[in-house]
C-alpha cells in the first residue's frame, strides 16, 4: 500500500529542470480506488525491472572495467608522488595534493564498488580489495563504511533508519534542526549556503569517524588490520611529505589534499537523496517504491566517471551488486517502466541537484531560527 501524505516529510521540492513522472501521495490515494492502487502496486513489481535487467546480461561483472580503472589510478598516484618528491620546496605542491585528493576520491568510489560486490565474483575477494583500498590507501575504515552504508541502503531516506541523515554539522530535518545551540544553531540557519565550503572540512571527518567507530567497545570485523593499515598508510604519507618539503608546506599540502577529497566525496553524495522525499519511521514501502522515490538521478556527460557512477542513483538502489559500465543501459530499463506505470522517477543535470540540495538544507534550517527574533533588536544587542 503507498503511503498517507501524512507518511512522508514533504520537505522536498519539485526538481528544476526535471525528467519526472510526478504525482503527489495524497493525490493518488484520493483519486484511485483501493483496487486499482494494488493492481499498480502488483504491475510496479521490482521483479518485472529485475527481470527485464536480467535478460539483458546487465548483472554480469565488468572486472576488465575495473582493472584498467585502477592501472589508470595507480600510475596517476606514483606520478604525482614522483612529480611531488622532484618539485620539492615550492608551493606548486598544493597544486599535486589538489590531484591527489581527486585521485583518492576516484580511489574511494571503486572501494564503494567493492563493498557492494560489483568489482570481482567472489565475495570474499571484494572484501579483501575494499579494505585495500579504503584503509590502506585512502585511509577510511572499510568494516565501518560497508556496516554505515549497508543501513541507508536498506531505508535511503527513512527517519530513525537511514545513518544519512542522522544529524551531524550538518541538520537534514527539522526536529534536529530545531534543537541546535549555540555555534551550530547559527550554522544550521545558514547550512545552504554553507554546503560545499564545510564540505572541505568532510575529508577529516571520515577519517576521524572511521577510527573512532574502530575503537569502540563492541565487536568490529577486521579491527586490528584495518587499524593497521590506516595506521601504515598516514605514517607512510606524513613521512615523505615531511621528507620532501618543509613541515609548514607539508601541513598545507595534507589540509588541500583532505579539503579536496571531502569537496569530491560530498559532492558526489549528496545530490543522490538529499532534497528528495523522506519517509516516516514506521512506514512499510515496497522496495521498489522506497527505492525509487527518495533518489535523484544526474545526467550530463563524464558524470558516470566524476561520480564513480553514483548518478545512476536510482539503478544503483534497486541494483546495488550492478557494474558501474551496465548501469546507464538498466536506467532505460527502468525509467521506461516507471513511465508505463506513472512511477516517480527524478532525472535532472547537476546544477539543478546542487540547487535542490542548497534550497533544501536551506529551508530545513529556517526550523532553527526562533520566530520571536527581532533581526532589528538582535542588531542592537
């Protein structure tokens, strides 16, 4: 059964710019007996896109794609470690840890890839390259990656449910927005517009989260090792940089390449749900409907390369175990089925997300703002 109006949290706004099939919650219940809402229910089916993908050969892997990603990603690592350690002392170094932070980002998509089982066949074995690749050189836990991500998978945009849109520097509902203090009260009244430079500051977010999630005292899988490795990478790294250049130079080229890396993995994030329907607690959706409904798709060329095919949002939800190279061919699939059956479905360029995402926030943040301020009086205190 689709939800009440009442079921989700309209804080989102029709898309600018959008290739959509939309009609709101309320309207359908009010309009479309009881009957005919089921049979649509039944004809929407996630079985009949899983099908239809199926047939077409798009769950097959694509491990040469990956292999060459990560030939092309490894060479452009050493060349700017060589090119760093033969520039030495000069500040054209910020201009190589600007790279590597694009290239730790690119990095970090295909170990995302991994941990949903796209890369290799066996199980195991993408394991094995996430944590690789996530702790031991991009320097973020991988146990602590697939067990946060898991959860917004299973309830993408679900109040209580999805560690998304838990609050963090950042409110993405209005309760939470509602009971900021303090500094954060006044960042969260101006959060849209203070988006993309907090973002620089996400890259040590993760690496500092992704260590203390380590350190608690409950059973994490693979602890000891991915400390270990996170450990070795950043000893690693801080000692060439401190060899190569002098300490002052070295603290600028760590803080531009982890403002980058955060720009890069926040950018590439957050358009995908945020601004997008959000769903009550204890609403029951089917998965295809929950899936569906609460992601954003970007279109645009070189998209699927600077969002490590992540604007395929929608196909990437329904089919997360999907090689990034097949996901283009299942959203034909899949948008064709959800206009034969007036599904939502939400497309728009990146510009457009980033607007939607900005004015989202944005209205969410007006929640923290007292409606007894006197802009005049607060002026003059």
């Amino acid at each position: 059964m689709l939800p009440t109006r009442m079921d989700w949290e309209v804080a989102a706004e029709p898309e600018r710019g959008t290739m959509t099939t939309t009609m709101t919650t309320g309207a359908l219940r009010s309009t479309i007996p009881a009957s005919e809402r089921a049979e649509r229910a039944e004809r929407a089916d996630f079985r009949v896109v899983a099908k239809a993908v199926r047939d077409a050969g798009l769950l097959e892997r694509r491990v040469g794609f990956y292999v060459g990603m990560m030939v092309v990603l490894g060479v452009a690592l050493v060349g700017l470690l060589v090119g760093s350690f033969l520039l030495g002392d000069s500040w054209f170094q910020l201009l190589i840890a600007a790279a590597l932070g694009i290239v730790f980002t690119q990095i970090s998509f295909i170990a995302h890839e991994a941990s949903h089982r796209q890369v290799l066949k066996n199980g195991p074995a993408n394991d094995r390259l996430g944590r690789i690749l996530a702790a031991g050189i991009v320097g973020i836990s991988h146990q602590w990656w697939m067990t946060k991500h898991s959860r917004h998978h299973a309830n993408p945009n679900q109040i209580g449910r999805d560690p998304d849109i838990d609050i963090d520097t950042i409110s993405f509902l209005p309760s939470d927005a509602k009971k900021a203090r303090g500094i954060q009260r006044w960042v969260t009244q101006r959060q849209g517009w203070l988006f993309f430079p907090l973002l620089t500051f996400e890259g040590a977010n993760l690496h500092v989260r992704s260590v203390m999630t380590l350190l608690e005292r409950r059973p994490v899988v693979g602890r000891w090792l991915e400390l270990g490795l996170i450990a070795t990478r950043f000893a690693v790294l801080i000692t060439f940089l401190l060899l190569v250049m002098p300490p002052l130079m070295a603290l600028a080229f760590l803080g531009v390449q982890l403002a980058v890396f955060g720009v890069g993995m926040g950018a590439s994030f957050a358009p995908n749900h945020k601004g997008m329907p959000t769903v009550g607690r204890d609403v029951k959706l089917d998965f295809f409907t929950k899936q569906v409904r609460t992601s954003r798709n970007i279109r645009g060329w070189g998209m699927s390369t600077l969002m490590g095919g992540l604007n395929y949002q929608v196909e990437h939800h329904l089919f997360p175990n999907m090689a990034r190279p097949h996901l283009k061919a299942a959203s034909e699939i899949v948008r064709a089925h959800c206009a034969e059956h007036n599904i939502p479905y939400t497309e728009t360029n990146l510009v457009g997300a980033y607007g939607s995402v900005i004015r989202y926030l944005n209205r969410v943040g007006l929640a923290a703002r007292d409606p007894f301020d006197c802009p005049m009086l607060d002026a003059r205190r």
